[in-house]
C-alpha cells in the first residue's frame, strides 16, 4: 500500500496505522482527526465534504465534537468501515488524492494543530497484569522469596483509579505534596513527594455500554475494545507506601496520569498478534480463551531534563504481559459491573525479565539503591523537577509499522 | 414555620428540609424536584411559571434536566437562594398557597412519580472513616491487638470506587458471582458470592469544578460540598477477602451502589451540627480545623424478607465518623488531584461502640458467628436472595426534623 502522503519508512503513522485522535485546528477549531507521517486531517470537513458518504452506518457528523466517545460508541462495523475508507482514500490515485481543494481545507501539518485528550473517560482501572512487574514490587516491599500474593495468578488484579486526572500528553503538572513517613521519623510529615515515579502502561478504551449485571466473556472482548493507547502512571512512592493499606494507591497516583493523544485500533495491530506467557496454575474457566491475545508492541522510556538531551532508560513490550485484555475485561465485568463508552483500563507497569527493561524508576534503580546515569552526567533516583518523561511505542513486522508516536509529561516543581 | 402543605409531624420532609432531586412525573417527563411530607414539586414549570424569577444568578431553567448537576454547580450562593425561596413559598399565606393552577400543575404525590439517580458522578470516591469500623475489621481480618493499621490516625484512608454502577434506591440488583478461596480449599472456585453484606455510609456532593494542581482547604471545603445521601456500599465479602491484596477492593464492590433519591443540602443540616471524636494524636496541619464539622444524624439499616416484614438489625449516628467531610475534601486533594461537580464521596462503613450500632453484616455478625434473628423467626449470617435492604436516616432537634428518607435495594438471585 502506498499513500499519496509522503512520509519517513520509520514514521508510527503509516497507511497501516489510521490513528483516531482530537485537534484544535488553526488555534480556534476542535473535531476528531486522524494522521498519516506528520499530515493530521480534520474528519467533520472530510466528511462535510462527503468523502465518507459511503460508509454504512455512519449518518451523523460524529466527528464535528471535542471527543471521540461518539464515535467509538458506533461500534466495530462502523468505526472499521471508517478507518478502511480513510485509508483508500489516502492511497495514490484515490479520488482525493487529486482534489486539491479538499486536502488544502483538511489536511495540517501536525505542528500547525494541538492534540486534545481523545476520548472523555467516565470510569478508569488500572490491573497490575505484568508478573515481572509484581513480582519486583513483591521482592521489595513484601517478601523476595514469595513476591507474587498468592491470588496473583488465580486473577488479574486491577483497582479503580481517578478519571477526572487523566491528561493528554504535553500536559504539565507539579510534583504532588502529601503525607509520608520517613523510615527514621515516629511520625508522619507533609511536603512535596520525594520518590516521584512513572509507571510505563497501555491502557484500552472501550466502545459500548453495558447494562449492570451484564459479563463480557473473554470470547467477546475484542468487540468490545476499540483501541490502546499509551499510558503513564505516575506515582509518588513515598505517598504510596504509607497510605496504600489497607484499601490501595490512592493520593500516590490520583495527581494525575498521562496518555498518548492517538488511539490505535485492534485493527491496527491485528498483523503484530502474539502468544501470551504461558499461565501455571491453570485459571478458571471465565478466563480461559483462545488464539493470540497478546501483542508485540516495543515500548521505551526517556528522561529528559531540562536543556538536557534524552537518555532512553527502558526498553520493554506489551507482550510481557501475563494477563491479556480480554482476561481484564472478562474478570472486570464477571460480577456485572456495567462498562461505558470511553472507559480506560490500563495494563499496570509492563515490566520485562531483563533490569533495562524494568518500567518505572522503583524497579529500575531498586529503590534508589542504583541511580541510573544521564547522557548528561547527571544522576536519577526517582523523577526531579523539570524532568520530562516520555514513552514511545510501536510495532513492527514484515516492514509494516504502527505507532503509537509518544506519551511525554513535564514534572514542574512543587506548588 | 408552617407550611400550607400538610405533612405528619414526624416527616423527614418538613418545611425545613427543601431536598433536592430528580424525578419522571406522570410517566414520561423528567425534571428537578424538590418535596415537602409526600408532596413532590416540579421546579422546572415552577421556574417557568415565575417563581423563581427573583433568585439572583439563576438566569436559565436548570431544572429542566436529567440531572441536578447544572443547578449544583450555580454554587452555594445561588443554590441556597432557591432553597430559601422554596422555603419562602411553601408557607402559609405565600404568592404560591392560592395559587391552584400552578399547585395543579406542579405539585405531584409521592407515589405519582418515580425517582431518579439525583446527579451524574464523574467520580466516586470511599473513604474509611469510622475507628469503630475499621477496628472491627482489623481485629477479624488482621490483629486483635494492632487492630488499626499505622496510618489510620493520621490521614483519612481512602480508596477510588466505580462510578458506573451508583444507582437509586429501588433498583433491584443480581447477587455478583466472582471468584472466591473458601478457607478449606487449595484452589479458587467460581460461583455466587456466599458472603453478600450492605455497608451502612453516607455520602457528600461537591459543587464544583477544580483545576488540577488546585487544593480545597479544610476551611474552604463547606462552600465546596452541595449535600449529602444515605449511601449503600454493596460488598461481597469472600469475593473481597481473596482479591483485596495489594491494591484494595474491586469487583466485591464495583457490581453496584445504591443512594437515596434526595440531596439533603448542608443548609438544612446546620441545625444538627456537632462536634466531632477527638483526634489524638494530632493531626498534620492541613487536616485541622476549627468549629463543629460533625452532623448528628441517626441512622438504622432494616432487612426485609421477600413477603415478610421489616426487621431493624443496626442503629448508628453520623456523629460517630472520626474523620470529617472537610478533612476528607482537604486530604483527597492536597496531592492536587481536581473534583468534578458531582462527585460523590462516600464515609465509609458508619459503626458505632455498641454492637447494635456496627453498620454491615460482617460486624453485626462477627463474621457470621452470631447470626442475627429477624422478626419472622429466620436467621442471618448475610443477606439472602430477595432480602429487601432498606437504610433511613434523619436529623431532629428542638421540634425540627430533616431527614433522607430511605435508600432500599433488593437483592435478586444471581443471574
């Protein structure tokens, strides 16, 4: 396949990709929008101009709004009938490729619009799904000779987490403040965090609602996800540690959390399936299923301190993960707890085997104990002011490409 | 005060109350309401009709809409006007006494309406704030002599709960199934929760919206909170014991939650104020505050057998929370994290000293130990399929009642 848009062979947004997204156009203009190399395109123009007139099901200017829920909440026939259009018609000869009229209204360079969060999420989980991952935290906090509780495997773990704080990538937000108790005080004390982490995670956003009472079997979660995106978790430690018994994280990572600003369909990443890890003990029957429900998604993460050039610190995949997404949402909904349209659920930290491949600064420099070095010289325990933190992802087969392009966040000083 | 609607004298709905919530008159038509005894009225053709047109701020008919949220976030300066303009127009000698045409068109009885979800809860969070609750599940759960856990004095422990699943009182719902560890088995099994418990709670609504990075402050928090509801915190007991480590409850509560109908505002609740447990040892700073922060509010929580008749199992107060709502505003946003008009912020679990007073089954029973008998000589350990739960909750004090109504729910066999 090849588009009349011109773009690099490593760009994350091929003709392979077709990305959904929200941009303010021209500073003033909010609709939903795609990308292909560095061209973002306006989707209510293109459709006010009836290029998507074809596709059956799509009778509304669904993409003339300042998020994408509308629009996911058509369903798989409809939201893959859009994507393959949007392709078709980004191939050489198609009947817009020569309308010159149409792509000056629709088509920006992607430093010309600014990236909005893609969807409104009325409920967020987050599971703790990497055995690697738990398995380290287990090492530190608990017991290194039995790391992983003993309902690790039996189920994929997962708490609530904050929506109202989830940020679209490029937001800043200041170091949180809270109560910690250092390991040599009787009591607690209050002040900027200083164990500020990131936690590198994917996370799913869902297409239906449904009604409470309702499961959906692992058979049928595809149809359910429209798409991943990246995620950064970030977590002051310090606040974790001390307040997360017995009830969970909570003040340690509600601050905020951090996602990509383009949504990668299933569709998308269908050519980088993969087999998950194999699960011992077997699991119960609601969370068996069938095929490859894994993906190979390369992920890494940079810091970069201010005037400073990047240092990539992590080198992961998503197909570390022992629990897949359709084990999350059959586990999630298997008591009848009602999803809705643009809810997120994130993966947990997706850490692998290897200590570079560790996806947050706990696990990376276990617990401080082994700063990491910048290309700059300098030292890292944990997150420092002005640190900009960014994970990138992508998948790659055959010399097809689809990417996620990044996730970044600035850690501005404590107000 | 006397109102020209009569009402006995032991209605939660007096002249003093005013509550605040959403119902479908005649079947089909939805709007914001406001009740006095067994009088429901329509504020959205009582603004339409003028009478509200005196109320600074209120400039377009927020009432007419399936939610309270519009009117909530007007803020206490105009949200307490129309509270005492009702007030004003419900008494004897009023615009409105003789005016029978509007009465004719928007006073309702109680049974002529249905009631619905009062506002839509972008985020729902449960706190953990009575010592008596916490150290009766400590002592079952943990240790016996270190019933509390190291932090509990010192912040308001808390967790995020699932927003999707609040529901009104009166909506019936399914026993969840879930995987559970009975004590006497070496693997999992999979089936209907065995342990189904109510919490008894009570839960607040914040009026507006913040900016990330942005605290409430302990005196700040009052202007930030609309009112309150009688909250049930629905919890399958072995579904949570087997899940809960490390991150904290999950789907033993996320199948559903249940409200009473109406918002009892602040304002109506000044009268009961009282002061709180004290806190030894002190608090960190931003948890202090000065004044009564406590409301005295008596509560008792019933079961009814299908086709039997009600027994009172549990009798509580308010009064007995050790942590206030103003600490908890101002200790879930110290981090930071923003709150959305609408959120709901749960007590957690309301037990008080006696044993007649602990708010949930797994207290009342010791874990199932003591069943409890009801009046028609059955015996329960939790709740049984097609038990009604029904939980009230009022304020009274020289002569003057205010009260929440009820909030019920029955519990279905699971599907």
């Amino acid at each position: 396949m090849k588009s009349f848009v011109n773009y690099p062979e490593n760009s994350d947004f091929s003709i392979h990709n077709i990305p959904f997204g929200v941009a303010v156009f021209n500073k003033e203009y909010i609709a939903c929008a795609t990308r292909i190399g560095d061209v973002v395109i306006d989707l209510a123009t293109l459709y006010d101009f009836g290029f998507l007139d074809d596709v059956e099901g799509l009778n509304d200017n669904v993409f003339e709004a300042y998020t994408l829920n509308e629009f996911i909440e058509l369903g798989k026939p409809v939201t893959n009938a859009v994507r393959l259009k949007i392709q078709e018609l980004l191939l050489e000869g198609s009947s817009l490729s020569n309308d010159e009229k149409t792509i000056e209204e629709c088509f920006f360079q992607i430093d010309e619009v600014k990236m909005l969060m893609p969807v409104h999420v009325p409920n967020y989980t987050d599971f703790y799904s990497s055995i690697e991952h738990a398995t380290n935290v287990g090492k530190m906090f608990r017991d290194p000779a039995n790391a992983l509780l003993p309902n690790w495997k039996h189920l994929p773990v997962g708490y609530h987490g904050r929506a109202s704080s989830i940020v679209v990538s490029g937001t800043d937000m200041h170091r949180p403040k809270g109560q910690t108790k250092p390991a040599d005080a009787d009591q607690p004390v209050f002040g900027p965090s200083k164990q500020l982490d990131f936690e590198l995670e994917m996370a799913f956003i869902v297409n239906r609602n449904t009604e409470m009472g309702e499961s959906i079997s692992t058979a049928q979660a595809e149809d359910s996800i429209f798409g991943m995106v990246l995620f950064n978790d970030w977590s002051a430690r310090d606040i974790q540690s001390w307040e997360y018994v017995p009830l969970g994280p909570f003040l340690a990572k509600n601050f905020g959390s951090s996602v990509s600003p383009w949504i990668i369909t299933l569709e998308a990443l269908e050519p980088f399936r993969t087999a998950s890890p194999k699960q011992e003990p077997e699991v119960l029957d609601y969370l068996k299923f069938s095929g490859d429900k894994n993906y190979d998604i390369n992920l890494e993460v940079s810091i970069a301190p201010e005037q400073g050039t990047e240092t990539v610190i992590c080198r992961s995949n998503y197909k570390f993960m022992y629990w897949n997404m359709c084990q999350q949402l059959a586990h999630h909904t298997v008591n009848g707890c009602n999803v809705e349209v643009g809810d997120m659920y994130a993966s947990g930290t997706i850490s692998g085997e290897e200590k570079d491949s560790f996806g947050s600064m706990l696990e990376l420099t276990w617990r401080g104990q082994n700063p990491l070095k910048l290309s700059d010289g300098s030292e890292r325990k944990f997150i420092d002011d002005n640190d900009t933190v960014i994970m990138r992802g992508f998948a790659e087969k055959d010399g097809v490409r689809v990417g996620f392009g990044e996730v970044s966040g600035k850690i501005l000083p404590a107000k």
